[in-house]
C-alpha cells in the first residue's frame, strides 16, 4: 500500500523530536494563516492518567495504537500484559515508546502494518483523527486494519468543527521546524459521526472526561463484511488470514 506523503514533514520536525526528549513544549501545529494550535506534549510524555486508562479499560482484543507518540498508552497496555502495538512515523516517538516497556514501529498508518484485518481495537487517540487530513480516507484505512466488528476508539477536538489545513511542527520559542507542511483535519465529535456513518461504520459511543472528547465506533460485522466481499476482495482475503487469539503483533 502506498503511503500518503504527510508524515515525512512531521518525522523530520526537529523541534518535535526535541520535545519528546525534553518531555516539554512549547509545541505547536501552525497553519498557513498562523493560527497555532497547542499540542500537549507534557500529557504525552508522562504516565497514562485516569482518563487515558479508562479508554484503555474499553479496548478489546489486540490494541493498535496509531499515531502512539512517546507511547505512555502501549506502555501502559504492555504492563497489563496486553498485546499493543504502536506507529508513529517520528523516530524519536518510536525511541521513546519502546524505552517505555511498549512495542511500537516507525510506519505510517497508510504503510504495510502487522496484523491487518486483525486488531481488536485500533485507538486514536491526542488529535489523530487528523492524521492525512482526510477523514474519509483515514476511516476506509482503519476498516482494513480491524478484524469485523472490531472497535475504534477516537479522540475528538472539544468543539464543533470539521476542519482541513496544512500545517507545520513549530516551536515558537526557539525557531520554527522546517520549510515542509502536511495536511492534518480537527474534527469534533458531530463531523467525525456523520464521516463514520457514511463510510459504514456504527456509533456505540461518546463521552468526555477531563475536558476531553471520545468516541467509540464498530466497523462492519463478519456478515456485512461478507456481503461487502463480494465487491471488494481486499475485505474477503482480510478475513480468510484471521487467526486465533491476540497474535497480530508477531505476523510481521
């Protein structure tokens, strides 16, 4: 599968990796206009909190975490013995998931990925839903990394708002990151329902907690995907290498 060129500019924003080492910002992503949308990279680079651990209590399965950052969430599901894997396509990211106890790789969500068509649950989680800037796409990607019926947990933004720019890694303090954007979305919980809607996935889910946003969506059944396999072979050979148990982690 071939990946979308977004994540190069994220992966060499210096000022990105240099937080995630420091475990602090100022960190932001700004759009063309300016306009600068705080990222948290304090939250990020600690423990999982109560309200991260309580999205954590509602996966099931094999949890794949896209977009995992510093990985307190895969470390997190490793210490309760769990299967998990973390993407991130920033090395520095990778490096400290892994210093964490937390499995993860330097992949995009749109690259090659163990386990496809065999996660439990797959999390996005700190504004992922943006990841590509294009929801749509990012949905149909998902459907074909979770098992039928498996389960997404999102992270929306605490507004109302359906979102494309292109924006760039900067660290105002310090000097921006460098001259390359890539596309990312916001979305709130409205337009992340009606995009899973119409992309045929089923809302079981919203709540906030800790001023914070999510929503739990269900992709196709084993029947619907059956019917789905009739136009879409991509689906049909999915299911036929699913196999027993939470393995996908080890089918690389």
């Amino acid at each position: 599968m071939t990946s979308t060129p977004a994540p190069a500019a994220w992966a060499v924003a210096d000022p990105y990796a240099t937080a995630l080492r420091t475990g602090r910002g100022p960190l932001f992503l700004r759009r063309a206009d300016g306009w600068l949308l705080p990222l948290d990279v304090e939250r990020w680079c600690a423990h999982a909190d109560p309200v991260d651990l309580d999205v954590l209590d509602r996966c099931e399965g094999a949890v794949l975490d896209v977009g995992c950052g510093p990985g307190r969430l895969v470390a997190a599901l490793a210490a309760r013995g769990r299967t998990a894997l973390g993407i991130d396509v920033s090395e520095a990211a990778v490096q400290h998931a892994v210093r964490l106890g937390g499995q993860a790789l330097r992949r995009s969500v749109f690259d090659s990925l163990p386990g496809e068509g065999r996660w439990g649950t797959v999390l996005l989680m700190d504004g992922n839903v943006g990841i590509g800037g294009d929801p749509r796409a990012l949905l149909r990607r998902l459907a074909g990394l979770l098992r039928p019926g498996g389960l997404l947990i999102a992270e929306t933004a605490p507004v109302d708002i359906d979102e494309r720019a292109e924006v760039q890694v900067v660290d105002v303090a310090h000097g921006d990151g460098p001259d390359g954007t890539f596309p990312w979305a916001r979305l709130g919980t409205p337009a992340l329902l009606r995009h899973a809607r119409r992309a045929g996935w089923r809302a079981v889910g919203q709540w906030t907690a800790g001023g914070r946003c999510f929503v739990a969506l269900r992709s196709r059944s084993a029947s619907s995907s059956a019917e789905a396999a009739k136009s879409t072979a991509v689906i049909s050979s999915q299911r036929a290498r699913k196999p027993a148990g939470e393995t996908p982690v080890a089918s690389r």
